[in-house]
C-alpha cells in the first residue's frame, strides 16, 4: 500500500493598512479553506489463472474500506492484532487501475496490479490503555457519562475533551446525586451534589446541547444542566410535567425517551423537551441521534424506532420478541445497531428495513448496556453477563462484521464492575468513557477512561 495524501485545507490571509507604518500591511484574520480528500494507492499480485480482485472492485464503482494493518499477525483476516491500523472507511472507492504484463506469462505466473484510492478521510486506530479513574468521587453507581469536544485553543490537543458523568452516592452526605466532570481532557476533576434532587430521586442520564451538559431524571419531572465551561457549577432546574429514561444529543438538541411512549426532542437547553410521537406505547429505554435527523431508539417491548429524517419514524422487532432493546447506535443513515435485555446484538444496513443478529463472546446471556460506534469501522459494546459478574467491554475494528468482535482487558480499570455504561465522539476512535457500579458494597462506583496506549 501506498503512503497517504491529504490537503488540511489552504490558508487566506485577511489584511488591513497598518496604522503605525506607510505603505504597510498587517494581519488581522484568516480563511480556512476544507479539508481535501485523501489520496492513496494500493497494490498486489494475482494469478494468471484467476480475476483480479482490484478489477473487480473498482468496475464495481461500490464505496471500500481499507486497513493498513502495522504489526505482525499469523492470519491476515485477524482485525484485531495490530500495533496501529489506518483505516480508510469513509466513501473510499477505486478511482483507477492498472494491470501489468499483460503479454505472454507461464501458467504459474503472478501479475502485477494496482489501483488509485481516493476517499473523504482517514484515521488512525491504537489499542486503547484503560484506567480507572477518580473513582473515589462515586459511592455507589455510575448513571451514565458523556463526552464532549472543546475548542479551547489554549489546551494541549490531546486534552480538549470535556468528560460528564452523572452518579448516585449512598455515603456522605446520605443519598445524594453527583454530577462529576473535567473540562481538560480528564487532568483534573470536580463533582457536585444535587441538593434539588433527594429522598430517593435519581438522576439517570447525560448529554451535551451547545457545550452545555443535560441531565435527566427517571423519578423526577424537571431536566437540569450545568454550564461548567462558563464556570458557574451551580445546576440548574428546568421544570417539566414528564420524567424521562434515556438521552442523546446531537448539536444544539437532544433527543429524550420517557415512559409509556414518551418521546420529546429538547431544543434548548433551558427549555422544556417538546413531546412527539415515535409510534411506541412501552417505555422507551434507549435512544441515539445524528446530525441530520437520524433517530435510532428502543423501547422495553423489544421494538426498535427509526428516522432518517427527524419527522417520520419506522418500526422493528430485531429479535422478534419482547426483549428491551437497551442500546441503540445510529453508525450513518443506513447502518444501525440495536443491543438487547437477553444480550443479543443487532444490526441493519438499510435504515432499519431489516435486522441481522450479530454473535459475539458471552452474547445471549446478560444485558447488552451500550454500544459506541465512533467511526464506520470502529465500534465499542459494554456486556453485563449476568448478576455478580464482571462487566465485559468488547471493541471490533472490522465494522462488527463476523469474528471481529474481541474481550477488552479491563481489569485494572473496572475491578469485580458488574455494570458498565459507556459513551464516545464520533471521528474519534481512540477515546472512550465508561461509569457503573462495582460488586462491592458502599465505595463501589467507578469512572473508566480509554486512551491511547
């Protein structure tokens, strides 16, 4: 393979006549232009007595995606033992070809062949290093955990991440609600009580609307943010008619999932969610959204809903049952992937018309928990096996496809943890958090975070 090619984008200065200097210049803002594909070229051998796999792929005109696999591996087809892949997922195609020796070759001969790549993007993807963090701020359960990208120029790269992780405390003081954050990328930590919420109310999930974080309640009929980056740590209340189960945000809204059908969409985070109607009767458990109205949720029945457009939504029963579907994640507007209450796992290529189920180690016992696909190819599932056991994080680098999905060494960051909750950020393949609960009694919660080895 080829190496890679990509233009960042050109620069356009913006000038203005200089006050202090005749005849002078000075800088006073620039242009950025788009990122520009990614170039790059691919090359082997077949057989004289064989079609040319590269031929094929490129008459086909069908979108690719190709791994760069750095390591040593016994079978090529392994996706998941590497030092670093690089992976071109995103509309990658054949844009040329070229076969060579073309004349006269023995029977046995090999030919040479290449092709020219051309697709919107790459990434790169390392094994991930997990590591339990502050997970002395939580005293009972983590409830659920968000992450959000900061535009702080003023951050080191790797640390423009803000982490959001919303849990429940039985120690000191008694019964409270915690909201725990970090704002540079998880170097330093704070937490706060939730006084407004008490006597046995729970907060229950996390989001991001506008850089603000977004917290629900299943036992209590208001939503609450923080604007930590504004440096007020103070919540505050949103008062409702409607207590809610799941959230998921996606730019300047967040979509939020309630009992008995309750659906809304929050388009403010100072407002009321405003109630629409998914199609479902039973509670709604899980829900994820992208840009451009693509809405993926699931309900305690074992029905999964679906939109392409934000208005109109379609119905599944994946698993043909009753089973809560209680996970969802929406990988594009086509591929989507649904977990359910008897950990089964599954997944549709056209917008949810139809469902596959897709095995991978310990399915179809426990509770799938969450599933995180940052990247097309990229994806994260969060296990619970069953009562008292430990919780298991699998990842695939194949796309979910057969066999790809691997057991993640967890164990210094999720010690005896028979629950897990986990989020990500798209584009980004080398980055996860996780919170839930330990085995152990009282100081038993805990904060995971995945980052690059």
């Amino acid at each position: 393979m080829g190496g890679a090619s990509q233009s960042q984008g050109d620069v356009e200065y913006i000038y203005c006549p200089d006050p202090e200097k005749y005849d002078g210049f000075i800088i006073v803002g620039e242009i950025v232009g788009r990122e520009e594909g990614v170039e790059t070229g691919l090359s082997g051998h077949f057989p004289l007595s064989a079609l040319s796999d590269i031929v094929k792929w490129g008459s086909a005109k069908t979108p690719l995606a190709i791994y760069c696999h750095f390591g040593v591996s016994s079978n090529p087809q392994n996706f998941n033992v590497y030092k670093k892949a690089v992976i071109f997922d995103d509309r990658a195609r054949i844009t040329s070809t070229d076969i060579e020796d073309m004349g006269s070759l023995e029977e046995s001969a090999r030919i040479g062949q290449s092709a020219s790549i051309s697709a919107a993007g790459y990434y790169e993807v390392v094994p991930l290093n997990y590591i339990a963090r502050v997970d002395n701020l939580i005293v009972d359960t983590g409830h659920g955990c968000a992450i959000d990208r900061l535009y702080d120029d003023s951050l080191p790269i790797d640390n423009r991440y803000a982490f959001y992780v919303v849990a429940h405390n039985t120690g000191t003081p008694s019964a409270t609600q915690e909201f725990i954050y970090s704002v540079d990328g998880g170097q330093n930590w704070g937490e706060i009580d939730f006084s407004s919420v008490a006597g046995g109310n729970t907060l229950d999930g996390i989001a991001v609307i506008n850089g603000v974080p977004v917290i629900i309640s299943k036992t209590v009929t208001s939503t609450f943010y923080v604007d930590v980056l504004s440096g007020d740590v103070t919540p505050t209340v949103v008062a409702g008619t409607v207590a809610w189960n799941c959230i998921s945000s996606v730019g300047n809204a967040a979509y939020v999932g309630g009992f008995s059908g309750d659906f809304g969409i929050i388009e403010d985070y100072t407002s009321v969610p405003v109630e629409m109607t998914i199609g479902s009767s039973a509670d709604v458990v899980s829900v994820h959204a992208l840009p451009g109205g693509i809405i993926l949720a699931g309900d305690a029945a074992g029905k999964v809903f679906y939109s392409t457009d934000g208005i109109n939504f379609g119905s599944a029963n994946p698993g043909g049952g009753s089973d809560a579907i209680t996970a969802v994640c929406a990988v594009n507007d086509s591929v989507f992937w649904a977990g359910d209450a008897a950990g089964k796992l599954f997944y549709s290529t056209n917008s949810g018309q139809t469902w596959s189920e897709r095995g991978f180690p310990g399915s179809d016992s426990g509770v799938v928990t969450g599933i995180v696909f940052p990247t097309l190819s990229v994806g994260f599932i969060s296990h619970n096996p069953g009562a008292g056991t430990q919780a298991v994080l699998l990842k695939t680098t194949g796309a979910g496809t057969v066999g790809s999905w691997v057991k993640v060494p967890v164990a210094g960051a999720l010690p005896s943890a028979d629950n897990l909750l986990i989020a990500g950020v798209r584009d980004n393949p080398n980055l996860l958090l996780g919170t839930g609960a330990l085995d152990q009694a009282e100081t038993d919660g805990v904060i995971m975070l995945g980052l690059p080895s």
